[in-house]
C-alpha cells in the first residue's frame, strides 16, 4: 500500500515537472519607471507639481509590478544631463531618460485650475515605444490635493498593468536583432576591432564580462572581425568602457537589479574618438547575480546597434 501511494506520488511529481509547474517562470513582472514633477497651470496651484510628484511615487512604489526609479537619483541624472523635465516632455526627452535611468515608462503630467476645477491629468509615455496614454482625476479648486493624487496613482497603475503592451516594446529575438543591424551596415567596409570593457556589480565579485561579451557578440554576427587584446595585433577601432551593477530592490522571490554601460570606440591610427554613448538597464530575475548579468547584457545590446553603425566606413 505504502510502495503504491509512494508511485503514486512520484508519478504526480513528475507530471507536475512535465507541466512546468515546479519551474517559477518570471514575465517581466516589474515594470521599470520613473515619476516627474507635474507642470502647474493656474494661479492657485503654485507648488503642486512637485506635490503631486512625491505623493504619486509613493503611491505607485507599493505596487508589485512597478520598479520606480527614486527620486533623488532622478534629480542627480537629470542635473547631470542639464535636463529640466515636467509635464511637457517629448517623445525624444523620454527616451534620453529612458537610456539614462533604465526607466521604461515616465509619468509625469499637468496640474490644472480652471473655472473652480481642478483638475490633475497624467501622461504614461513609453520610452521605448514613445506611445502616451493619458489619465485624469477632478475635484474642486481648493480641495486636499493627496486623495486626488492617490485616486490618480489607482488609474496609472491601472493603466500600466492592463496597457503595458502599448507603452513596452515587444520582446525581439537575437536574430532579428542582428538581421536588422546588418540592414542598418549595409555593405561598407567594416574596421577590425578590439573590445574591453570592464564591469563589476556592486557588493559581489564578477563572474565574467558580459557587457563585453554581447558588444563582441553582436560585432562578429555583423561581420566585423574581433581581434583579441592580448594577441598583439593592431586593431583599426578600439572599443573600450566599463560597466557596473547594483541591487535596487526585492519583491517576493523576485530582485530588481539596474547597470548602467558606458562605452567609446577609437580610431587607432588617429587618436579619434569616433563615438561615445551609455544606457542603463534593470532587469528582474530570480537571483541577483544572474539579474546584474542580464542587465549589463541589455544595456550593451542597446549600445551595440547604437555604435557599430558608427564605425562603418
């Protein structure tokens, strides 16, 4: 009886593996994003943009499926960059955030006083997809400008988690990628390459370089020859850079992991810097180091169809 009940189970399990269902499976559920102060229209509403800013974020930080960007990190990047965003940003400015902060989605949006109304309206831009969807609360001018603001944070979330395939871009396979990059090159000469790129990941020892392995990879698919550093040949172009990630945060059995690559490509015989560039990345994995390595991983895929096409003569 015990030997029957034992196959039994066994048997159980093992259709359960068949099944997947022992095999956590991760879509993608934190969305990277970042909250912006909102534009104020109308006398009576003098500081509420960066009010409406604050009480979003910490609003939208309590959702499962949002990764925010904080703040003051938002603040420093944008300073850096000498950006000055609010409620009118263009497609353009969001997707520069987007490189800068790994941001996915950008809220931001217009407080507005008009004929005894106010009036609170959010824009959701896709910094990958520069698609906008919109979202909007009312009250009465003078009203408590945090219930307003959290009725908000309900309907932004909302339209996150239920639209996010208008604001995100769809999921793109390797090949494709490549094929579209050699579109890109076309038949012009292709320069010899080396690349370094060092990376680390703040807190744990580096297994090995993966933002320098995907640059490599995504040369040599689109035809470029690699040459090895430590073989003494003279590459044409250099491509030097270095890279790091960090922990950003735990949800459930799920961590937040963001890297930020930085990179630039020489011209050997010259001394030439032939184009530089950066992006950040976050991406969710199961394990921290396995989600430090996948995000050096996608910010260098992103720059490597930016600055390959760069070097084609």
């Amino acid at each position: 009886m015990k030997t029957t009940i034992r196959l039994a189970l066994a048997l159980a399990s093992l259709a359960a593996l068949a099944r997947g269902q022992d095999k956590p499976e991760i879509e993608q559920p934190v969305v990277p994003a970042a909250v912006l102060a909102f534009q104020e229209r109308g006398e009576g509403v003098r500081g509420y943009g960066n009010k409406v800013g604050d009480i979003l974020f910490a609003k939208l930080s309590s959702k499962p499926d949002l990764f925010l960007v904080e703040r003051e990190d938002m603040d420093k990047i944008l300073k850096e960059h000498e950006l000055n965003l609010s409620g009118a940003v263009s497609p353009g400015q969001a997707t520069q955030v987007g490189q800068l902060t790994g941001a996915k989605i950008l809220i931001t949006g217009s407080v507005i006083e008009a004929d005894r109304t106010l009036y609170l309206v959010a824009k959701i831009i896709g910094t990958e997809t520069s698609r906008v969807l919109g979202e909007s609360v009312q009250g009465k001018a003078g009203d408590d400008i945090g219930p307003l603001t959290e009725q908000l944070a309900e309907k932004v979330a909302g339209v996150v988690a239920n639209q996010s395939g208008k604001l995100l871009a769809k999921t793109v396979r390797l090949e494709d990628r490549v094929a579209a990059l050699k579109a890109r090159l076309g038949a012009g000469a292709r320069p010899t390459l080396t690349v370094r790129i060092a990376e680390r990941h703040v807190g744990q020892a580096t297994i090995d370089p993966a933002a320098e392995t995907e640059v490599g990879l995504f040369a040599r698919e689109a035809g470029f020859e690699l040459l090895d550093t430590a073989s003494g040949k003279r590459a044409d172009v250099e491509i030097t850079g270095e890279g790091f990630s960090e922990f950003a945060t735990r949800r459930g059995g799920l961590v937040s992991v963001k890297a930020r690559v930085e990179i630039k490509a020489v011209d050997r015989a010259t001394g030439a810097v032939l184009a530089t560039d950066r992006q950040t990345a976050v991406v969710v994995d199961l394990t921290e180091q396995v989600a430090g390595k996948a995000a050096l991983q996608a910010a260098a895929a992103q720059l490597a169809e930016r600055l390959l096409p760069k070097l084609v003569k």
